[in-house]
C-alpha cells in the first residue's frame, strides 16, 4: 500500500490544479508563461521543520534532485534562532527570487522550490544559485535546472 504525507498531497494537488507544465513545441517553457497566481516563488515552506529536536549545525545542503525539472527540494539547518535570507540567484548574480526572509529558530528546514521567479514566471533552462544567509554564515549551492 501506497503512503503519503499531508505534504506529499498538497504537492500533487498543486501541481495538478496550478497546472506547472506549460510547455511550448520545443519543449521548453515560454517565457511569458505565468505559472499561477503567487506572489513568491516558493510554494510549500517549513514543510519538515524539526526545530527543537537535536543539535544543529548551520548548513546548506545540496537540492534534491539536482538536476531538476519541475520543482527541487532545498534542506538547510540553523544551530540557533537567527534572521534566514535564503534566495535564488542565476549566473549572472542576478536575484530571482528569495524563498524566505524571516528569524527562524534553530532546526532543519525543507523548501521546495518550482523553478519560477518571484512574479511566478517560469525561468529558463540553466545553472542557478541557492544562497542561505544566516547572521555570519553564508553558504551557496549550485543548483541544474532542466526544462
């Protein structure tokens, strides 16, 4: 028998009821493809925060899947409360979109991200940056995307 987290659900109806996939003759996504109505290109956030449970170091760790088509699962922890900037960045350093922007408490966080910016277009094909800031520490994960 098949079992599915509440997450897992949410997931699948957002992707069926959203329509993520808006592909063009070529297969790739048209550029003037909105995927939603959103405000932020993050959808589902704090999805396993396990704050509270353990000792923590602070870390980013790399998505999964990488490469990735439509959407990448982002883990990071915090070993303390801190204020969390993490964002996605293109190769050109410039700012796609940030998936969160707030003081979290120390634990392990999970954010998935869809591959859109922070108008909820869908970006293109190529190599992007998951960048976590928490006070003093800075890390930076390549991120594939494949459309």
């Amino acid at each position: 028998m098949f079992k599915f987290s509440i997450c897992s659900i949410i997931l699948i109806i957002l992707f069926f009821t959203v329509g993520v996939i808006a592909q063009t003759e070529k297969g790739e996504f048209d550029n003037d493809e909105r995927i939603g109505d959103y405000s932020s290109c993050v959808f589902l956030m704090d999805i396993e925060n396990q704050s509270g449970s353990g000792s923590y170091t602070f870390s980013l760790q790399q998505n999964n899947p990488n490469p990735f088509n439509p959407a990448t699962r982002i883990v990071y922890s915090l070993a303390e409360e801190r204020h969390v900037i993490i964002s996605v960045i293109d190769s050109k350093n410039e700012k796609i979109c940030f998936l969160t922007d707030e003081v979290q408490p120390a634990g392990e966080y999970s954010i998935i991200w869809y591959g859109v910016d922070e108008n909820a277009y869908a970006v293109k094909s190529g190599v992007y940056y998951c960048r976590l800031e928490a006070g003093d520490f800075i890390e930076t994960q390549k991120m594939i995307l494949r459309r």
